[in-house]
C-alpha cells in the first residue's frame, strides 16, 4: 500500500466515522447516553488499553517478521556473489556452467521471483535455477584437493542460501492469521460503537468531530501499519525490494570482467530460461 493511497484511507473511515458522530449527535441528551461519564470513561480506559497492547504486540511481531525476511534478502545476495568465487576453483567445464546457472539464480531472485513473492503467488515453488545447480553439482566428481574444498565449500554455502531464501520468502502469503485480523476488525467496531456512546448535543459539532476523528485517525493508522508489516514486499515506501540481490549482480558483473571470463547466461536479463 503506498502513501497516497493510506492517506486516503485514512481520510475515509475518519470521514464516515466522524459523519456517524454527528447524526448521532443531533438526537442525543444532553451530556451523552451515559449518566456516569467517570464510569463510561473508565470502561473505555480498559478497552483502548486493551486494544492497544494487543496490537502493539502484533506490530511487534510483525516487524521482527519485516526484519527477518530484510536479512534474509540480504545474507542471501551475499551468498550468492562468494558462490560465484566459489565456482571458479570447480573443474572447468562445471565452473563455466555453475558461474551462468548462479548467475540467472540471482537475476531470477530479484526478477520474476521477487514479482511472485510481492503478488503472493509463490506458494511453496522452489528456484528452478536452484534445482538445476544441485543438478549440476551432482555431476562433479572433484579431482583434486582443491577442487574437493571447493566442493565442500559450495555445498555449505547452499544450505547457507537457500535457509536465508525461507527467511526472505516466509512473509510471502502473510504472517497474521484470518482469526486474528477478525478479532481486531471486531473490537474496532466495538469501540467505534462505544464512542458513538459519548455523543452529546450540549457539546459544539466541532469537538464532537475532533473527539471521533482522533481515535479513528489513531486506531486506522495502526491497522494499516499491521496491514504493512505482514505484506512487506510490493511496491511502495518502505516495501522490501531486491535491493541487495541487484547490488550483488552489479558485483558480480564487476568480478567476472576483472577474472576475463567468457559467461553466456542460459537466461535473460529476469532470469527466466532461454
């Protein structure tokens, strides 16, 4: 969700909100519905506080979310630009083709990969790149004890990367369960209810508003910065782009011009096979 379009948000549940105080207003007693105002402010006391603990620990919790699959976005490209170093001690047919598969690993990471993780398409699919290097690492029979440590070397830098990708992708389909956001959309109703409660023709229109407008603006910038936190990927300020991984490409184009390799990539520029 991008700022603009929270903004907006936010101006039409305060707008609808702050309407529904002020018709309710217009027939309400003197000094609102409630005869004990000290009591009905208590009962309210209980219920923001409530409501504020709750969600301020799922915002929590949804940061710590938010953090993870950063880091993991971020170990992950890391990885990815010491595998390409890794590759070039391999017997060297395999260098050539491990060098091109990781490469379109990376291009697929932050190209169609990353598309389907903001889109919430990628369910449990694995990089086919992935795949096709385990493939190709399969093959190799080390020859000598530097190719062996290289061998050895690259199969832990796999399970390094491919634990980093679950921690970038965990957040892909959303962190908060449907029981939850229910609860919370049920107690927002319940307060939005209970303020209706404090309605008071004796009070001017404009403190009425202001009275409804803050607690709406409040608890309506909470939920959205919720909404944030559990889809972290996406368009927009703040959204997880593949920043790291592009940075590790412009790396590793770097690396493979001073080395004079000749790679031929088996995918375009997405990392999506030819």
């Amino acid at each position: 969700m991008n700022l603009v379009l929270g903004l907006l948000v936010v101006v039409v549940v305060t707008a609808i909100t702050v309407v529904a105080m002020l018709l309710v207003r217009r027939h309400a007693p003197e000094g609102s519905y409630f005869s004990n105002g000290d009591r009905a402010s208590g009962v309210f006391g209980v219920l923001a506080t409530g409501f504020s603990v709750l969600l301020g620990f799922i915002i929590f919790l949804g940061f710590q979310s938010y953090d993870a699959s950063r880091a993991g976005a971020e170990i992950e490209a890391t990885i990815v630009a010491q595998m390409i170093q890794t590759a070039q001690f391999m017997p060297e047919d395999a260098s050539e083709q491990l060098s091109g598969e990781l490469l379109c690993y990376g291009r697929s990471v932050a190209g169609a990969e990353w598309d389907a993780v903001a889109a919430g398409t990628l369910g449990d699919s694995i990089n086919p790149w992935g795949a096709r290097m385990f493939t190709t690492i399969s093959s190799i029979e080390p020859q000598t004890a530097t190719e062996q440590s290289a061998y050895d070397r690259w199969m832990a830098q796999t399970a390094d990367r491919e634990r980093a990708r679950n921690d970038r992708v965990h957040s892909a389909e959303g962190i908060i369960p449907l029981p939850l956001w229910l609860a919370l959309f049920v107690i927002c109703g319940v307060i939005f209810v209970y303020m209706l409660f404090f309605a008071d023709r004796s009070e001017r229109a404009v403190t009425q508003a202001v009275l409804m407008g803050s607690v709406t603006v409040v608890i309506t910038l909470l939920m959205l910065l919720l909404f944030f936190f559990d889809n972290p990927h996406g368009d927009g300020v703040g959204r997880l782009q593949p920043t790291a991984m592009e940075r590790s490409l412009r790396l590793i184009d770097a690396q493979i011009a001073v080395a004079a390799l000749s790679l031929t990539p088996p995918c375009d520029e997405r990392g999506v096979a030819r």
